[in-house]
C-alpha cells in the first residue's frame, strides 16, 4: 500500500439488523442468493485522516477488526488492463458477500469464518470461496488483522490496550532475557496456538537445563581423565605407540605409518569415549521420558486455564479449499445422512498414493545423495593421502590434519549444503502433495504436512549420522582382501581415533550450521526487508496510517509456526538420537533456545504482522513424533556405545583376555590393550593393486616385514589365518548382550515412569470434575424449574378452557 495504485478494506465484524439472521450454512446460501439479479454493494471510498495511530474507520467509533489489500485494477496500463478485470470482479462479488452477511467495510486508498466461506464467483453452478484463494490468485495482495499499536512507542489512544507494547517491553526486548514469558498475554494478543507454542519451547528449554548440566559434567569428566587413560598413554608411547608400525589405509597412494601419530586423536576420543557416557546416555532415556510426561501435565493445565479442553475436532469447520470441490455424494456413517465429500473411495487411494509415491522418491533421492557423499569420501581420501604428506605448509598441524580429519570435515560441510538445498526444494513439493490429497480441516492439513516434512527432514538431517554411526568402517575386509565400493573405491575406514570422533565432528557441524543458518532466515531477512521499506515509505510520506504501517511488515505465513515446531523437533532429534557420542549437544541446545526463545518473540512482535488468532489444544502431530524419537533414542545410542565406541571391546579384554587363559596378566588391567586389538597382516600377502607406491623414510623393508591392522583376526601363518579370531565372536556377543540387556532395562524404567506419573494433576482433575458438577446441578435445577414453570402455565390453561367451557355451557 506504499503506491497511490493500491487501497485498502478495513472491515469490522458487526451484524446489522437487516442482514441476513441465520449464521450457519443457510445463512451464507440466502446471503449469496441476494446478490444474484441486484447491484452489488460496494464499500465507502473514504480518505485518511493523517490519524497514524487510529484503530478505527474514519467515523472514530467503530473499530476495525481485519484489513485487505488490493492492487486497484483501473490504474494499469490499457494492454494490461484486460488479465486484471477478473480480479477485479471477483474482488467485488466477494466483498459484496462480506457485506450481504453483515460485515462493515470501508475502503481508503493509499498515502472472520465468513471470510473463508465468502463467494467471490459462481460459474457452471459451482461455487467459487475463500480469501486464501484470493490470496494466492492475486486478487488481494494482503489480509491481516491489525497491531494495536506500535512496538517500542505507547499509543496515546485512551482506547487502545497497547498489548503489543506490554509484550515488547516485558518479553521481546533483549534486556528481558530473564523474565518469564507473559503466556496469558501472549495467548490473549495472538491466540491459543502461538501461546502453546512457546509454552511449549519454554518448558524444552527448562528441561534442556537439566540435561545440560549432567552433559556437561560428564564432558568434564572425560577431559579431566583422558591423560590417565591406559591405553590412550600406549598409544603415545614411543616405545609401544612408535614402534608399531600401521598399514596403508587406501591402495597404492596411502604409505605405512606409526600408530602413535595418531596420539593427540586418542587423548580426543578419551573425552567422549568413556563410562560417563554410558551412564550419561541411560540419563538421558530417563530425561526423555520424563520431559514427555511431565509436558503432558503441564499441557493439562493450560488446556484447563484457557478453556481449551473440550476443543474438538468436531468444532473445526472444513477447509474451504474442501468444501469447493465436494461434488460426491456418500452416507455418513455416523448420522446416515447424505453428506457431499470431494472424491469417492478410489479417488482417495489414488491421491494417498500419489503422496506416497512421491514421498519415498523423494526419500530416496535423499539417500542418494548421501551415497555421493560417501563416493566423495571415498575419492577424496585417496587424494588427500596422496598430497597432505608432501605440503610442508601443514607441517606443524601433521598432529591434527590427517586425511581422515580433512575429508570428515569437508564431507560434513558438502552434507550440509545438499541438506539445506534438498530442504528448500522438498518444501514445496510436501506443500503440494497435501494440497493434491485434500485434507478435510486445518487441522489434518497441519497433521499430513508435518508427517511428511519430518520424514523427509529426519533421513535428510540424521542420514550421514547413521552412515558414521553404524556403517562406515565395519565392512572394510582386510589389508590383503580390501573391500571395494562400486568395484572402484575403496572402502573407507574410521579415523585412528574411531569413528566416534567424526560422529561428534558431523553433529557439531550440521547442528552449528543449521543454527546459524536458521538465525539468518529468520532474524535477518525480515529486518532487512522491513528496513528498506520503511526507508522507501518515508522517502514519499509523511504520515503513515496504522493499517499501512503493518502492511510494510512482513508476513509470517500459513505455515510460520510449523518451521519453527519442525526446528525444534530436529534439533530434539539431534540431542536425543546421538548423544552418546556428543554429551555437549544438550548443553548447545540449551544456548540455542535461550536466544531462540527470545529471537522469535523479538520478530514475532516487532518484524511481523499479527496472526489471525487461532484455538488449538495441544502441539498436535508433533506429540507422537516425539514419543517416536524418544523411543529410537534409545536403540541408537544402546547401538552407538555397541558398535561406534571402543568401551564393549575395552570391558571384554579387561575381564577376560587380560588374564589367564587368554592374557598373560595375573590381574584384570588394560595393559597390552592395544596390541592386543591390532591384527598383523604380512606384507608380502599385498596384492599389486594395494601395494604402496613409496615408503617413510624410517620404515627398513628388511627389518619390518608386517604392519598392523584394526581387526579382530589370526595372524599370518595360522592355520586360520586373517578370519576372524575368538576376541571377534566374543566381542559381538558382549555387544549384541549390551544391546538388550540396556534396551530392556531402559524401556521398562520409561513403563514403569509413563504408568506412575499421570498425563492430569490430580487438582486439574478436581476443578474438571466441580465444574461439571456445578453444570450438572445448574442443568437439573433449570430442569425442574422449566417443568414447574410448565406446570403452572398447564395448569392456568385447564382453568381457563373449564371457564369458557362453563359459559358456553351456560
């Protein structure tokens, strides 16, 4: 509205006298009949009255309640002109509708469930509804309802309740960090689902707090214990460390190595890879549970203080995009009346299928990205054993840049571009698949979307997690008999430190850059959209009224709360899933809520137009998608500890292959671990493919005639040699047994909490239960009145007819 081409309706919800009296169905119908064969009514055309502040049409009495933006039609160029007198026409037909039902407009040019049901054109006897549409055609170029007044500045209208400026002031401005959130006012400005919503982000975040400090604690743990690890100190031993001598990691281009170069990766893996983690990964199985029940009691009482309760689906009227296209007749199975759906049965299945269908294309064109990350992994390390060793630049960070290192972090900076990338193009594939399956209310609409969006978003996002975690390094062969990817590459095998050390590094890089990424989108796009405007305004106006103020906003969108449940859910997913190899993820997530809570009020209140207001009782779809991450966290992280970490082998050589019959111990220790971990391979079994081409100067190929491998596997010479050793098969059961025996254990502890810890507070419960007793009452003495009440009134009707009866008589 910054242009003298565009105006604006402000409207106000007031039913006059003579409009139409119903309010239901029949209502619009006999609203709409009124203006087939008349002149359609048409908004007064009034001016501004340099009022910057007013609330009000421009009699100062009646308050607007919504505001629409048109571009008008009749100021286009004459070429034009003829593609936007549809617009206009439907522009017309639906604000006549507006007014046939009773609503007040006003219209001024430039210095709500009869809104979605409103016609605005009837063609082949088809009835054309709903602002959306309009929307979306661009017969409006905006509809919104109004702030109260601005943000930082306290409006000098006795009538206005500056709430907006209550919120800035006690909840989005930065130096109100600390205070807790103003939900009541929150849900009374913007409705029940933005008040749940950081509700609910709030209570995340406490809870974060506890997990955090455990995390914490436990990464302490490990850094104040990693120079007392033994077989860390074996490791950079020069005696044990440096005289074992490691083999090539690639073919050909990968030459032989002392494993205590890999010293400081080792004394790193000590940090994570330790018996806090074990313990801090039942902690958090625990901590899920308990953040999930104690959620449910906290959103009770919400549901109870703001009367949301009893809200049920059965009061959600259909979507209009619905209720347009329902041209098939079925019977309602509940009321056996004939009701209109818009498809039949094999109309259904066919569109659920084709969501389906692209859904899982989708998914899978997904993990085939992340198999080119891996052939990308694959390639480059091979290049990088080939070239780091010859830069004498990185001489002084030989300790820290290994191939291994290089590629895991490259690897995880191309996974994040790709993931961001595929985000922004699925979007609005899932966008149009919900669309195309026709969901009956909002609600489904939200529920089918967010499906969707977190299946895509959850192989997206924790996919190349999995690969590090579970794949990559177990199935590699041995130096003799490599195993190859595509009958090409090589495949790659974990870091000298393990594998867990570059699950930690993906996770903080793809957490971190999302975080920052997130904050850029929804911090400093809209800023700097707003600025410009505002800049572009003053340069031509001088008074703005209050309705193109909140215009130059922008706008938060259908979909503006489900990016921000779905950021949070994933991040859920990244403290939950994978902890067990990075205990700081709670701790990360903590910083990233306290300012996220914070950043969304500031642009919510100061960046963004007010929401249509809407009632919703719970989180919806995101509950359940909850309880299914916290269920996986817990074979995840049981797996992590089993497979990715070194702590099942460490326990099995300490309580049996340190000491008699398999050790030369006479006491359990984790001396000799290391050595004892390591297969030999000989190496004159190379194949002339894997051979390296060139050798360390320090390596003597008289003297050192085998090199060592990380496998489990007899040595050359042995009637079995290189298969797979008696440590293997014990290793694999104390694993497999580790796995089942913590996944009982942990699953029947959150039973045991979800059946003691009740989904109510007992006194929600008891205040439920008054009130309905006190409605009962009220109900049974109205019943007992009305039926005195018809006694008497039976009563004086007998002796009236005994009266006229006698007189006729007489």
């Amino acid at each position: 509205m910054s242009t003298d081409d565009c105006s604006g309706l402000a409207m106000e919800g007031v039913f006059e006298d003579d409009a139409c009296g119903e309010t239901d169905q029949t209502f619009i119908e006999s609203c709409d009949a009124s203006i087939e064969g008349k002149d359609m009514p048409i908004p007064d055309l009034v001016e501004f009255n340099n009022d910057p502040g007013s609330l009000f049409f421009n009699d100062g009495e009646r308050r607007i309640d919504f505001v629409l933006v048109y571009e008008d039609e009749d100021t286009k160029d004459f070429e034009k002109r003829h593609q936007f007198q549809r617009r206009k026409r439907r522009r017309q037909y639906f604000e006549a509708s507006l007014m046939n039902m009773g609503l007040e407009l006003e219209a001024t040019k430039s210095a709500s469930y009869i809104l979605t049901r409103a016609d605005y054109e009837t063609r082949d006897n088809v009835r054309k509804f709903g602002l959306g549409k309009l929307l979306d055609s661009g017969v409006y170029k905006a509809a919104y309802p109004l702030h109260d007044c601005r943000f930082n500045v306290k409006s000098e209208d006795q009538k206005c309740p500056n709430e907006r400026y209550l919120l800035y002031r006690e909840w989005a401005h930065p130096r109100s960090f600390y205070k807790l959130q103003p939900l009541d006012l929150i849900r009374k400005y913007y409705g029940e689902k933005v008040g749940i919503y950081f509700a609910w982000l709030a209570f995340y975040t406490k809870m974060l707090a506890f997990a955090a400090v455990v995390g914490l604690g436990c990464f302490i743990f490990g850094y104040q214990t990693k120079e007392a690890s033994t077989w860390s100190k074996e490791v950079c031993d020069p005696q044990i460390g440096g005289s074992i001598i490691m083999c090539p990691q690639c073919d050909r281009e990968c030459t032989y190595w002392r494993l205590n170069s890999t010293c400081e990766s080792s004394k790193k893996l000590c940090i994570f890879d330790n018996f806090g983690t074990l313990v801090f990964a039942v902690f958090m199985a625990v901590w899920v549970t308990l953040f999930l029940e104690f959620w449910k009691r906290y959103q009770a009482e919400l549901e109870y203080e703001w009367d949301t309760a009893t809200f049920l689906e059965q009061e959600e009227q259909p979507r209009p995009e619905y209720e347009a296209k329902c041209i098939h007749k079925r019977v309602n199975p509940v009321t056996q009346d004939i009701e209109l759906v818009p498809y039949s049965y094999c109309g259904k299945c066919m569109r659920v299928s084709c969501g389906i269908g692209t859904v899982l294309f989708w998914v899978l064109l997904i993990i085939a990205s992340v198999v080119g990350v891996i052939v990308y992994r694959l390639a480059v390390f091979f290049a990088f054993s080939a070239h780091l060793s010859n830069l004498k630049e990185l001489e002084p960070f030989r300790e820290y840049v290994t191939p291994q290192m290089a590629t895991s972090v490259t690897a995880s900076i191309i996974s994040f571009v790709i993931i961001m990338i595929l985000n922004t193009v699925y979007e609005k594939v899932a966008i149009w698949i919900t669309d195309f399956e026709l969901p009956r209310t909002k609600t489904d609409y939200e529920n089918s979307l967010t499906l969707k969006m977190f299946l895509f978003q959850f192989v997206n996002y924790y996919s190349s997690c999995f690969y590090i975690a579970f794949f990559k390094g177990k199935i590699v062969g041995y130096p003799g008999d490599p195993v190859y990817w595509l009958g090409k590459y090589r495949n790659e095998e974990c870091d000298p430190g393990g594998c867990l050390i570059e699950l930690t590094t993906q996770l903080t890089i793809i957490m971190g850059g999302k975080a920052v990424w997130n904050n850029i989108q929804e911090v400093l796009v809209p800023w700097i959209k707003n600025l410009i405007g505002r800049c572009t305004t003053k340069a031509h106006e001088k008074v703005t009224p209050r309705w193109e103020q909140d215009y130059q906003l922008q706008p938060l969108g259908k979909l503006g709360l489900f990016y921000e449940y779905l950021e949070m859910v994933i991040q859920f997913g990244f403290v939950t899933l994978f902890v067990a190899s990075f205990p700081l993820a709670p701790l990360l997530a903590l910083v990233n809520n306290l300012f996220e809570i914070r950043v969304d009020a500031w642009k919510i209140t100061t960046q963004f137009r007010r929401v249509v207001p809407e009632k919703a009782q719970d989180i919806g779809a995101w509950q359940p998608i909850l309880q299914g991450v916290a269920i996986l966290a817990v074979v995840t992280n049981a797996m992590i500890i089993a497979f990715t970490s070194d702590m099942i082998p460490r326990l099995v050589y300490y309580w049996a292959f340190s000491v008699y019959p398999y050790g030369d111990y006479g006491n359990h220790t984790m001396e000799g671990y290391i050595n004892n971990t390591l297969s030999i391979f000989n190496i004159s079994d190379f194949s002339n493919d894997s051979k390296p081409l060139r050798h360390p100067v320090w390596f003597d190929s008289e003297r050192d005639t085998t090199c060592r491998y990380r496998d489990f596997r007899y040595p050359p010479g042995h009637p079995r040699q290189y298969e797979y050793s008696i440590y293997y098969w014990h290793v694999i059961a104390a694993k497999l047994a580790f796995i089942i025996v913590v996944e009982h254990i942990v699953y029947l502890a959150k039973f045991i909490l979800s059946y003691i810890i009740p989904d109510v507070p007992a006194v929600v419960k008891q205040q439920m239960k008054r009130e309905n007793y006190l409605t009962q009452k009220r109900l049974h003495e109205s019943q007992l009145n009305l039926k005195k009440h018809a006694g008497h009134i039976a009563d004086k009707i007998i002796k009236d007819t005994e009266g006229t009866f006698r007189i006729m008589t007489d």
